[in-house]
C-alpha cells in the first residue's frame, strides 16, 4: 500500500508515548529547544503537563511524521480562554510535507473546537523556518524577549506570538 501524499493528524493515546519520546530526542536541537540534550534513563513522554489528549500527531502512512503539545499558557483561571502550543516536532524525513502546516492548522480548529479565544506560542529568534510557518498560518508577533536565553555560546531572542481564533 503506498505512503500517504497528505498527513492524518489525530490525538494522541496513551501507547504513542514510546515512539513519541524517540521522536522528541530524534528532533532536539537548540535550532528550537532551550534544555540540554536529553540523556538517559529517559523520561516518558506524557506528564502531569503534556497529557495525551493535548498531543495532537501527525502521521504520514503508517509511520509517527511529528506531534504538537497544547496546552495553557498558565494556571490561572482567568487565562483559560487561551491555548498556547507549547512543542512542535517533525521527524527529519518529513519536513517539508506540510506535517507542520497541518499540526498547526489542526492546533488551531482544537483551540476553537475547545472555546478558545486566542493561540499562542515561543519560538526561539534564530528558528526561521518556524517562525515563517507561524507567520503563514496567521500569527504576529506580539513581543520579544532579547537575549533571553545563551545556547552554545550565543544569545537568542525569545519570541512571543499569537492569533485571534
């Protein structure tokens, strides 16, 4: 049977989390992550944080192609009509597919499917490739942290972005 052309993007399940931690340590980078490489004994990939229901995944055939965390931006009641994505993945022999594109357009039909207001994100200042997938699917920039974090030795800006649902 031949690979499909267009990603399927579902939530995730709870047995996604094997494949879904290989692919988060397959795809680390400092291009967008601010921790250190992950080392083991690894962590699983769902928490208290990032449960299964608030991973969306995309799949190309029948093989994982890449995942999108949501979640809220913070624990306050009053910021509940907000969502924020807060991880996006794609496996190396996906990208440029449209995996991406398809996570945040699904990111943005489940923020309005649960009520949401408002989507949004960080993306680290040097990720150009994010930044203008994000800028494509109609989010701006709402704010920049200069110099917020130091990786491999340089600073990196911080950058806030945002849409209306």
């Amino acid at each position: 049977m031949p690979e499909s052309r267009e990603p399927r993007i579902r939530v995730a399940a709870p047995d996604d989390d094997e494949g879904l931690a290989l692919l988060d340590r397959l795809t680390w980078s400092h291009l967008h992550a601010v921790v250190p490489r992950p080392q083991p004994p690894y962590p699983p990939f769902f928490s208290d944080r990032h449960a299964p229901e608030d991973c969306l995944v995309a799949e190309l055939g029948d093989r994982l192609a890449g995942y999108l965390h949501l979640g809220f931006p913070t624990p306050v009641e009053a910021n509940r009509h907000v969502l924020q994505i807060q991880g996006l993945a794609v496996a190396a022999e996906a990208r440029g597919r449209g995996v991406g594109r398809a996570l945040v357009r699904a990111a943005v039909a489940e923020g309005r499917r649960r009520g949401a207001r408002r989507l949004t994100l960080r993306v680290l200042g040097h990720n150009a490739p994010a930044r203008r997938l994000y800028e494509a699917e109609g989010f701006v920039v709402e704010g920049v942290l200069p110099e917020e974090f130091r990786l491999d030795g340089q600073y990196v800006d911080d950058v806030l972005m945002g849409r209306f649902l």
